[in-house]
C-alpha cells in the first residue's frame, strides 16, 4: 500500500514537489534552524520596543497621540498578541540609560538573527563549510542584514500607519488595497536582498527569487490569517497566564514566521536544483 502510494506521487508533480520540499526540510534539519531564528528574535523584540518607546518619548514629548499612533502601528505586525503588548508596553522605562541598554541587547538579538540565518541558507543551499565566510566577512554580512531588517521594520512600521490613515480618507479599500501591492514588492524586494546577503558561495540572485517572493507573499498572509493560528490555542493562554502567555505567543508566532520562511527558501532550492521527485520511504 505505502509503496503504491509513494509510486503514485512521484509520478504526479503536483505532489512529488511538495514531498520533496518536506523530505528536504528535514534532511537539513531546518526545524532546528528555525527554532534558532524565533529565540533570537524574541530576544531582540522587548529592547527594541524598550529603544521604540524611549525614542517616541523624546522625539514626540509634547504629541502623545502621535506617539500611540506610531506604536501601534508597530504592534500590528505581532497579531493576537499585539494588544498583550501594547497593555504592558508602558511599563517600560523611558530614560537615556534604558535607551543604551534597549540599543545593546536589540543589536545582540538582531545580530544573533543575522547568524542564524547565514547559518541556515547556507545549510540549506549545501554551501561547503570552506567556502562560508569567515572574520570579518560573517560580520560585515551580520551588519548588512541587520540593516535590512532594519529597513523592513521601518518600511512596514510606516506603511501599516500610512494604512490605518487611509481608512480615514476618500482613498478607503482601494488605498488600502494599493498600499498592501507596494507592501508586498517592498517586502519581495527586502527579501530578495536579504536571502542574497546570506547566503554565501556560487548561489545566484536568480536561485533566490523564487524564495523572495514565496517568503514575501508567506509574511503578508500572515499578518492578515496568521493570527488565527496562533489565537487558536493561545488566546484563552494570554489571558490567563499573563505574561507567561505572551512570551508562549511571541514564540509561537516568530517560530512559525521562520518555520514558513525556511520552507519557501527550500521550495527554492527544490525548485533551483531539481531535487524531485523523492521517495516517501527510503533515504534517497
């Protein structure tokens, strides 16, 4: 029975794709490169937002509705568990050595997030060890995509505001509906020279776009149906444990931004290399 099944798939494309992308997922055990990934952006995530709230309260003292708009705006992209933070978001401190501390710990999530994820394309791509970048290369890449990242929390930050705003104007859905096509280019476009800054060895712009644009279009669907997965075993959490269910709602919704992100990269590679069709049972 198995063994007609297995048959029957890899003669169907439709489905050996699919199955190829799963069997290799697992042979790079990109599980694990994506628990990495979640951990040090949750690391990262309170200094920032530490940095965010003691920046608005020095820039805009004197508009606290500016202030709250431009938070808010921010927390959208953490579905489910936005209105969690955004209760305890305040408690955080607003003076200048709050601001160095924020500033150190996100620069050290952040770079962890960038290692990682040099660390995983290049698993994922089978660059051989020798050809991965050393000091100062591995650095100057870390800099780079924590610039990108940067950029992507600015870019989406303003446009999710620039949203909100829209509602309120004569532009209404179409606006809504322009911003959310220019939101999805930025993003393939961020992603496209992210995944090439991380990757190393005589991988292409070309071998990457398939993964830009799967990883952009995974990210806008989640901003918009993700939360409904993490809200369905962890809404009733958040509100009863408090604290403890926001840190379980952080980690399941950044595990699963980088579970997703790290299957679409291997649909790529799948894509690129041909990699299918592959056996459901043995260990081609």
């Amino acid at each position: 029975m198995i063994t007609a099944v297995d048959a029957f798939q890899q003669r169907h494309r439709v489905l050996a794709f699919p199955v190829a992308v799963w069997r290799k997922f697992n042979d790079d055990q990109a599980g694990s490169l994506a628990a990495l990934l979640a951990y040090y952006a949750f690391l990262s995530t309170f200094p920032l937002l530490l940095v965010l709230v003691t920046v608005l309260g020095m820039v805009l003292a004197g508009n606290p509705a500016l202030q709250q708009d431009v938070l808010n705006s921010a927390l959208i992209e953490f579905p489910v568990i936005g209105d969690q933070l955004r209760a305890n978001v305040h408690s955080l401190g607003r003076s200048g050595f709050g601001l160095i501390v924020g500033l150190i710990f996100t620069f050290l999530g952040a770079r962890g997030v960038a290692n990682a994820m040099q660390n995983a394309m290049n698993e994922v791509w089978g660059v051989p060890r020798k050809e991965r970048p050393g000091f100062p290369g591995s650095w100057l890449r870390s800099f780079a995509l924590i610039a990108i990242i940067g950029l992507g929390v600015l870019v989406t930050t303003a446009l999710s505001g620039i949203s909100s705003w829209s509602g309120h104007t004569v532009l209404g859905a179409w606006g809504r509906v322009l911003l959310l096509v220019v939101s999805l280019l930025l993003n393939i476009g961020l992603f496209w020279l992210g995944l090439r800054t991380a990757t190393a060895g005589a991988v292409t712009w070309r071998d990457l776009r398939l993964g830009a644009v799967l990883s952009a279009v995974v990210w806008q669907v989640l901003q918009y149906v993700g939360g409904y997965v993490v809200a369905h075993s962890l809404r009733n959490a958040s509100a009863l444990y408090g604290t403890f269910g926001l840190v379980l709602g952080l980690l399941a919704w950044f595990a699963l931004q980088a579970q997703l992100t790290l299957y679409a990269v291997e649909a790529d590679m799948v894509r690129s290399r041909r990699l299918w069709p592959r056996s459901l049972v043995s260990s081609d």
